[in-house]
C-alpha cells in the first residue's frame, strides 16, 4: 500500500504531445488535435504505404474507433475516417486490401492494453459524426506521374495529360492524339484497382452524360488509362487518383473561369507534331489531320 505522503499518478492523456504508439510498418503519434501517421520503408512494408510517407489525421475526420484480435497473436487499431474526409479512400471507394488500409496499426498481442487505452482516448475526443463537407485529410502532393499500360499519366497540380504509348494504345486514342485535362474542366475521377479485371482510371469531365458501363470501355476513352500487366499499381495510381480528385473538388467553386485561358504554343506544337506522326504512320486520314490541326491551332 502506499503511505499517506505517495504522491498522486498524475493520469496519462493525449493532451500531452509527441505521444507515439508503434506498430507493424507504422507509428502513430498522438496530438491534442490529430494523429500523425509515419509509415516505415522497409522491404515489408505495403508500397502503398511506402508512397505516403506519412499523414496527418485530424480528430475531426474521425467517425470512431475499433480495436479487434489480428491474425498471428496480433491486435489491430483502427480508425474510421468520416465520409468525405479523405481523397485517397473516396477515390479507393472501397477497393483497398485489408493489408493495405492506411488507417490500420497492427501491433503484437502482448500490448492490446495499451492499444485499448489510446482507443478510448480517441474515442473520447471525436465530436464529429456523418459526411464531411469538405476534404480534412490532405491528398499527396503533385507532381505525379505513373504509367499504365496504354500511355504515361501525368498530374501537375493544375491539368492532367495522358500520353499514348505505341505498344499499348488503341486505335482510337492514337487518332484522338495525347490528351490534356484541365482540373477546373473536370467533375471527377473513378478508380478502378489493378488488382481486378478491367483496372482504369477515368477523368469525369464535366456536363458529360452520366457514364454507364465505363471502365468495359476504358480502352477506347480518351479520357481513361487502362491498368493490366503491373501498369497502373495501387501505390502508384490510387495517390495520383486521390490528388486529382482532391485538385477537382478544390476547383469546383471557379470551374467557369477555365473557360476562354489560352494554351500553351509550345504543347500545342508538341502535339501538331505528334498528330503529324500519326498521319505519315497512316493511322489518320487526310480529313482528321486536317480537322485536328484545326482545332489545335485554334486553342492559342
């Protein structure tokens, strides 16, 4: 027992910064307004992950908490992000690997008491519940680029360009030429993993019909990238697809302001020139060299 002069614990909370709870290919530490979340690079660790690098979770993008037995004597904590909160699970919608859940922390068994300790801390400091109106966790940063296995995406934070490869493209996408979106012309971006069949992504642009059936059709869609052969990996295409979606609903409020802004001469060459290799290789009639260098030309 302890003596009358034993001073009082003082009780442990989260108030306290730099809190860090470690687990398998991650550590979370805990502020008194959000969880900063550092994945590990080792060779084990999920790419996904890996391509992260590390986020930060407002407690205000939580909707709750859970902590569950693992598999091979381990626990696992987890946070739920509200709807709305995250580009990279709106744009994921669903389709992640267990394994590959960035809000997951598995920990060995032996330290479920401490894991149950900081889930009802959590627990107590989450105030919001439902959709979130707006993004609260901040999506990867452009530049990005990744290659699928008809041509090379590229973001810049301000336009999305596909670039054809002439192994991989259809037809169709070579007579339609390399393609430049942007942002402010588009409403969306769907995602559909490479790990299933028929993996794409496609730019929604805007005042477009509501599509149907899309992704079956995503090789003949200037407006997609198709997936397949390890083109288009998770870790590579899920992060581009999340910083698109988070650039569109950023400029979503200004999208009528594209209208009328001048291109830039020298990717307008750039691309005359590409259409003119297409129409020596005989993959473009005279007509759509003509019609496409007109439309070209009229965007300076």
């Amino acid at each position: 027992m302890r003596g009358e002069g034993t001073k009082k614990r003082v009780p442990h909370t989260m108030s306290r910064m730099g809190d860090v709870l470690a687990g398998f290919h991650a550590a979370w530490e805990f502020g008194s307004d959000s969880v900063l979340i550092r994945y590990e690079r080792g060779i084990r660790t999920p790419k996904l992950f890996q391509a992260l690098g590390e986020r930060r979770v407002p407690l205000e993008a939580i909707a709750g908490v859970t902590l569950a037995p693992g598999r091979r004597g381990t626990v696992v904590l987890r946070v739920e992000p509200r709807a709305g909160a995250d580009p990279l699970m709106e744009a994921a919608a669903g389709q992640l690997k267990e394994s590959s859940d960035p809000y997951r922390l598995v920990m060995p068994a032996e330290r479920d008491t401490l894991a149950e300790y900081y889930a009802d801390e959590l627990r107590a400091r989450l105030t919001e519940a439902g959709p979130a109106e707006r993004f609260l966790v901040a999506a990867p940063e452009a530049p990005l680029s990744f290659k699928a296995y008809d041509g090379k995406a590229s973001f810049d934070g301000s336009s999305v360009a596909f670039r054809w490869f002439w192994t991989g493209a259809s037809s169709t996408k070579w007579k339609a030429g390399d393609q430049t979106f942007a942002v402010a012309d588009l409403s969306g971006v769907e995602w559909r993993s490479p790990d299933v069949f028929e993996g794409c992504l496609r730019l929604v642009q805007r005042d477009e019909p509501t599509p149907v059936a899309q992704a079956a059709q995503a090789d003949h869609d200037p407006a997609s990238v198709v997936f397949g052969l390890g083109y288009g990996a998770v870790h590579e295409s899920l992060p581009f697809a999340a910083a698109v979606l988070e650039a569109v609903r950023s400029a979503a409020p200004a999208a009528a302001v594209s209208a009328g802004v001048r291109q830039d001469p020298a990717d307008i060459a750039e691309r005359i020139r590409h259409l003119g290799e297409l129409h020596r290789a005989g993959l473009v009639t005279d007509e759509e060299f003509s019609a496409k260098k007109a439309e070209l030309l009229a965007e300076l």
